[in-house]
C-alpha cells in the first residue's frame, strides 16, 4: 500500500515576455508533480505575487524592462521570509560572471541557463524547493574558476579611483575630490583597466564589485 502522494511543487513564473511565460507554461504543465500557480511580468508584481499565493519556487529572470530588475526582486523575495521561502531558481540567457555573482549575493538557490533541457529544469526546480542549489554546467565552471582566480592587486590610489566610479563621477569631479590632476586620474584608469581585464569604466565597477575590490 503506497502512501498519500506528494504535494506538486508550486511555481510563480516572472518574465517580461509574454511568449516566454507561455511557453514555460506549457512546459512546466507537462510535469505532473509541477503546478504554476501565478505570472508575474514585472519585478513588482511577482513581490506582490508571492506574498499572496507562497509559492515554493520562484522562477526568475534576470531582464525585467521597467521596474527592478530579477536581481533586486529576487533580494526582495529572499528577504521577506527568514524561513527561506520561497525559493528563487534564476531561468536567464545571461551569464557573465557579474549576473551570476549578483543573483547568488541576492538569495538565489539555483542559476539555471534557458538552453537547458526540460529534464534539467525540472530537477532544478524540485532542488529548489528544497533549497539545494542547481547552476548549469557553464554557470558553475564560471563560479569555479573565480574562485580560483587570483584577486588582482590594487594600489590604495587605484581604489580610491574605483570607489569613486562607483559613485558614477566623471574624470574631471574624480580629480578634483582626490586633489589630482585629469592626466593622472587617466593614467590610474588605464592601469586599472589593464589589472581587471576590462574596456568600460561600467566594466570595472562590476568586476570591482564582483571582486569585493571596493570598500
């Protein structure tokens, strides 16, 4: 005599597309012990959302459009609750190193890539509902190859640089706040560049953030 079934695992979908929920609809629908019960298209809404329906796992992208963005939604919905629930398991196309360490610093149980199999979303999704973590298989040998990674060296200049691109100050207000001259605050910046592997002023605030580089 088998004993009572196990309760589906109950899902809230957000995505800013409305196909893309569609068809994650009709996926999910095909597993039997997977029930969808709200859809949210905005950051906001699925904060709303999961207040009122308590979904085990939430099924998070990263690009909402307006509104916040998955990152801070999913550090809204793991802060809400300090019994863990619900569950925030990222479902994205993005995987630079600076999403995957934002989603995961903000609560994420799992980072999950949109290429992945049915078969595998499925199991990610049950992994998250109790709270076991899931990354696809690029996802985590990013993650280990970070953590590997030799942290750059900075000089003491050089981060008071980075922390003022962090406050989004331009060249001419970096110099006047740290008393140096343009040319010289250029001259750090190339070198800064060079250190974090990076092009983009945007570019080394993320990997400075991601790093822990910043004060």
């Amino acid at each position: 005599m088998t004993g009572p079934a196990e309760p589906p695992t109950r899902i809230l979908l957000c995505d800013d597309h409305v196909v893309v929920r569609a068809g994650l609809l009709a996926l999910l629908d095909s597993a039997p012990d997977i029930e969808v019960v709200g859809e949210a298209g905005t950051g906001e809404e699925a904060v709303a959302l999961a207040a009122k329906l308590s979904p085990d796992v939430v099924l998070m992208d990263l690009q909402l459009g307006d509104g916040i963005d998955g990152v801070e939604t999913t550090r809204r919905l793991t802060s809400a609750d300090p019994g863990g629930r619900p569950h925030v398991l990222v479902l994205t196309t993005y995987d630079t190193d600076a999403d995957i360490t934002r989603a995961i610093e903000a609560g994420a149980t799992g980072y999950l890539l949109k290429a992945e199999r049915p078969e595998e979303l499925f199991a990610a999704i049950h992994a998250a509902a109790q709270g076991r973590t899931t990354l696809s298989a690029p996802v985590a040998s990013r993650v280990m190859a970070n953590m590997r990674k030799p942290r750059p060296t900075l000089t003491d200049r050089e981060r008071d640089i980075l922390a003022q691109l962090a406050h989004g100050l331009g060249n001419r207000d970096i110099a006047k706040a740290l008393f140096i001259s343009e040319a010289t605050v250029k001259t750090h910046l190339g070198r800064i560049y060079d250190k974090l592997g990076v092009d983009t002023r945007a570019g080394a605030v993320a990997v400075a953030k991601e790093q822990r580089l910043l004060p």
